[in-house]
C-alpha cells in the first residue's frame, strides 16, 4: 500500500465519519483526483468505501483484513513482521513466501492473504482457506543452525500460536497435539506448515506458516466436519489483524528465546501443560507403520517419546498421532 | 534432443565417415530437408558436423559432450540418469534442478551442462565452469528419510565420485577431505553441492550438484591455483560423458545400499581409506569460531570426528578443514 493510501486509511478509520475529498486532498497536499485513485487502490485491497456526493468518503465498519497496516497498528514486535506483504488472494501464503526467500527477502518477512486458492497443510494436505474469515500467514526466517536444529521450529510454532489464541481470547480451553496441531474441544483450530531450503549444513530459509481458523462459521462454508473457529468456539468474530500481531509478539519472542538457548528444554513444560496426548495410549502412523504407545512428551529436539508396552521408550520424530484405536484425533 | 536426431547421431557416429543426406533420409523415412533440420539442431546442442556437398554429413572427432545420448551410451545405471536434461549453457545445473524437483521432475534425474555461468560450491562460493571442458551434474533425489538423515548424502556422493574417479584413471592418487571434496596432489579436482527442500520431518527433495575438472588447462583458463583437472593429472584428455556414466552408475549403488543399510556405517572404511585429513592435526572453521584437533574420521551420520588436545572427541556437523596453522587446504 502506498503512503497516500495508508494516509487515507488513517484519516477515514479516526474519523469515523465522513469526510470531504476537499479535507483530505489538503491535508496531504495531493490533488483531488489523487484521493479519489487511492481510495479506488483501498478499495481494490479489500477495503469497503463508501462515497457520498457532497459528503465524502466514509470507511465502513467491520473492516478486518490482515495488511500491513492493520497487523502494524497492532503488533508490537521488533523485528518479526517489519515487512508484511498482504495478498487479497494467492495460491498459498507459503509458496508465495518461499518463491520471495528464494529470491532474498529478509528474515522477519511476513506474508498474510485474506483467501488462498491452494492452502495446503502437511505432506500437501488440504487446508480449508475461504476468504473474509481466517488468518493464513506466512514468516520467512533465516535462523543459522542446522536442518536438523530447523526441524525443532514446528514446536516454537505452535507455542507462539497457543499463547496468541491465550492472549486474544483469555479463557479458551485449547491444546496442542502433536507435532504441531491446535485443537479446541477435539476439533482442529490451527495447523503448522514449515518448510524450508538448506545446504546439507546450513539452513538458506524456513518458511513457518500458520492456518488459524477465526470467523469461519459453520452453516455458509464447505468447513471440514474435524474443524473449528474461533467463532464458533467463542461465539464472538474476532480480528484477524489483532491475532496476526499477537502470534508475531509470540513467535518472535519464542523464537528468540530458543535461538539463544539453543534448545527446546525451556519450553518442554508449556508444550507438556497443553499437551491433549500426555499420559494417553496413542497411535503414531509414520511413513512405514504404526507404532502404539503411551505418549510421554517430547525431548528437546522435538521428537515424540512414546512408552512401548514393554516399558521402553521410543523417540518419534515424524507421523501422525490419534488416540489409540480410534480414528478421533483426540 | 528429438529422436531424429538422435538417430542422425548414430548413423554418423556408428559410420566415422561422410554419410549422404539421401541416405540419411532414406533410412529414417524423413525428408532431406528435415534432415538438414535435424544436423542443424544437432550443431545448436553443440556437436561439430561437417556437411560437404556431394559427399553429405560428417561426424568430427573429438566431441565429447555430456548429453543424454552419450551418457546413456555408457551408462549401466538402472534408475539414476533414466531422463538427463543437458544444456549447453545453464546458469548453475542445481538452480536448474531445484526448480525442476519443485515442478515434480523424477526421482533419478538428472541435468548436465557443457558451460555454467553462475557454478557456485558450498556457502555460495563460486566454482569456475568453463565450457568445453569440466563435468557439471546435477542429480534430482526423492529420499525418503528426514532432513538430518539427509545431510549424510555429501558423503555418499564424494564417495561415488571417488569411485567413479579411480575406474575411469585407474591409478589416479586421489583423496577425499571433508566434507566432501576431492583432491589429487594438493589440489581440487571435484566438489559438491547438496541442496533441498523440506518439510521439518520429511525430504521433498535432494539435489547433488557434483563438478570434476576433466579438461581444463592452466595454459589458456581462468583456473583458481588450488585446482586441479584429470588431465593435468594424467596427462591425457578425459570423456566427460564416459565419466558422467561411471558417476552415475557408482552413486546409483551407494545409494541404494545407503538407503538400504540405513546408515553411513559400511561406507567409513572406504571413507577412511581415502581421508587426506585423517590422524593429522586440522583447524576447522565453524560458523562460530576455529577448532582445532586431530582428524579422527567420521561417524555414521557424517560428522567429523575431533580430537581435542584434552583428548576427548568433539562432532563438527559444519566447517571448513585446513591442516594446522596453514593456509594449505591438505
């Protein structure tokens, strides 16, 4: 968006009535034409406009998309976020921001769309991504460690996206399924797709991006029946760009803290506190089998300890995880 | 290359002699035009035909280009190499091959290319690639195993190079300094690049970007002072096809049996064999700081064993190796 634009925005968001071409042409000292294209290119972005003869311009109410300039009103993180690239549509948010690291985008690049046409989940499942009512967000990162130090990011992820959800919605009874997966009341409310592009020894780029489903409403979409929303958990819509920020704080605060450490362990107690499979008999499905335990936490690179029948433990470091027997997740 | 052409190839390798368009024409059931057509194409791929009129077309000698024809000519290779997309000139073969791996492109292909204008080694460095006379190829992998059982792939692949190295020079004094690079006499003959993408638990793909020196010569190139060619090695010109199939077939089998065995284990042996570093005192450079200690081999995920002067034994997953207090690579 450009500073005309985001200039514009303001006005009209602070005033919160309308207000004359005239009034706005002279407070940016452009002409009138000039308003009048801009506010054409916020309309373009997603935003309603109303326009009254001999009135003016008047931005309509319940206007939540996940911009830079909305997400920024907000977030108070520091380095995560300085440049958010916000896509009306796009295949998905992690092709997108992975097509730009390539290319050299910055670590701390975000990349949000209101809807994407190809959202995809792990190992290139489908994920649900209409348009106008969840948060699909994308950061690209360049931490310097290792693909196998990488592969414990999925864990800072779904930390950052539970305190995030804490923080916008005090109260809200979720957890956390491995490996990366937040559920609230044995539906899925949030998903973690990380990729990234190394060296044998050296990360170039991580892609973590974040599917958070907030005013999906059951009754008008092809919602998949294993889902949920903040909607409809909360009976109240909530802002996308007031939980984009949250989850950036939280990411990069998690993130840092990590990086510093060099480890997962000053995490293991959260993770284990919101875990929904500690303690309970499970099956982990991985690439050549099922093995069936009793899930015992992760270590401090992220794997799964799953207790054998014959007591002992075997780590998991990748599948999928349901409770033991049946097809529920959890 | 289209399959005209490539039969063209044939009939004037396999004649060694001038061959007349009619013929050619006759035999292959096309028009004497597109034959002419065909030659034509041929000659842009880069071979050197000589058309004389009355007499027809002739192969010259001393074409040795790494194409999918020639290597296939040689190559015993049962799944590695099945497609070979070669370019006479390409900016890096494993630019070209992650971008063909993210389009879907097969496990087992393979691009190659007379000329690089952008060859790059580890962490970015160049790697000088003139045309006309070094190996440069790039293998496309679909491996099923994790990132950090990935970052094991440089080992098989110096190994194959070494292999593929002393069948074709048979006698050739060559050895390998980790993590994977190849020298004869002090210099660089061969290096790798291994990239890939991945989700945090599983490897969408691997690409081994292996370059050999073969013809070049310091007379008339831009070479660096540390390399070194097979031919200045051995004294005689090299087939760059003929060793691109031995690469092929020798990675195919290390692979397999790496894949197999689920480890490096039956490879370190060999690795040792051919260590220039081993037992003897090394700094090695990490992204951090410089360690020094003496060489003990590698363990079977690939790290480089460390002796320090405490006499306990530290893993380095990344670095660069030099000999004690020397500039000298070995």
């Amino acid at each position: 968006m450009g500073e005309s634009a985001s200039r514009i925005l303001r006005i009209l968001r602070d005033s919160g009535r309308y207000v004359s071409g005239q009034d706005i042409s002279s407070e940016l000292g452009i002409s009138r034409t000039a308003v009048w294209k801009n506010v054409n290119s916020l309309r373009e972005t997603g935003y309603s406009i109303d326009a009254v003869s001999n009135r003016g311009y008047r931005l309509l109410e319940s206007i939540d998309l996940p911009t830079a300039d909305e997400i920024g009103r907000h977030s108070t993180a520091r380095w995560l976020g300085r440049d958010i690239i916000y896509m009306k549509s796009v295949d998905s948010t992690n092709i997108l921001a992975m097509m730009l690291a390539a290319q050299g985008a910055l670590h701390g690049t975000v990349v949000t769309a209101d809807s994407q046409t190809a959202g995809r989940g792990r190992k290139g499942r489908e994920w649900h991504s209409p348009p106008g009512t969840n948060l699909y967000l994308s950061m690209i990162l360049r931490p310097p460690v290792s693909p196998a130090e990488a592969s414990q990011i999925p864990v800072i992820s779904v930390i950052a996206s539970m305190r995030a959800l804490g923080r916008l919605c005090p109260g809200l009874d979720c957890g956390v399924k491995w490996p990366n997966d937040v559920f609230c009341g044995g539906r899925k409310i949030s998903g973690t797709l990380c990729e990234m592009k190394a060296e044998m020894d050296r990360v170039e780029h991580v892609v973590v991006g974040t599917g958070i489903n907030v005013n999906m409403d059951p009754l008008n979409s092809d919602m998949p029946e294993t889902a949920t929303s903040l909607l409809m958990e909360t009976g109240c819509s909530q802002s996308r760009s007031r939980l984009a920020a949250k989850l950036l704080e939280d990411f990069e605060a998690v993130y840092d803290q990590w990086l510093a450490e060099g480890s997962l362990k000053c995490f293991l107690k959260e993770w284990e506190a919101g875990s929904l499979l500690l303690g309970r008999r499970i099956d982990v499905r991985t690439a050549s089998r099922i093995i069936t335990g009793r899930s015992m936490g992760i270590t401090e690179s992220g794997a799964l300890r799953l207790q054998l029948s014959d007591g002992s433990v075997q780590l998991v470091y990748a599948g999928d995880a349901t409770l033991h027997g049946k097809f529920e997740i959890v």
